[in-house]
C-alpha cells in the first residue's frame, strides 16, 4: 500500500537524478478516470510540501478523505512516458 513517505521518496529521487516531472495520478469519487497531475522540476520541493500537508499517512486528501486518494505516482522526462508509466 502506497503511503506518503513513498510519495516523498519519488520525488527526493527525481530530484536527485535530475527528473524533469513527477506525475501524481488521483482518484476522485464520482469520476470515471483518474487524473494525471504533473509537477515540474522547479515546483518539486513546493508541491511535495504541498502534498504533505494536504494528503495523509494513506494519501487521502484531508479534507475529503473518502472522495479524493493519490492512487499511483511516477517520474520520468516527458509527459507521454508519465502517462505510460501511470496508465500501462
């Protein structure tokens, strides 16, 4: 089960070797697809603190914890590489 420090995991590593984006996939009650988030190189630090004090431990959103879960993350240079990453 995917949990927040993953998340925070992913985007050190980004970070590290120089990833141009961190795509974040959301599920949301009441939508057929999940949506794919993505977070350039220079907002990762902002958008991680972000998502820290937004999501819980589970990567639920605080403020609607059974509506709205962080479902998968991933990193890569394009955004189709994301999307295949995310999607399969």
């Amino acid at each position: 089960m995917l949990k927040i420090n993953n998340l925070e995991k992913c985007f050190e590593e980004a970070k590290k070797d120089e990833v141009e984006f961190v795509g974040v996939l959301i599920s949301m009650d009441g939508f057929k697809r999940p949506e794919i988030i993505i977070n350039g190189y220079e907002n990762f630090d902002k958008k991680l603190e972000y998502y820290k004090g937004a999501y819980n431990e589970d990567l639920t959103l605080k403020a609607a914890p059974n509506k709205v879960k962080i479902i998968g993350f991933t990193m890569g240079d394009t955004f189709e590489e994301i999307e295949n990453l995310l999607f399969g």
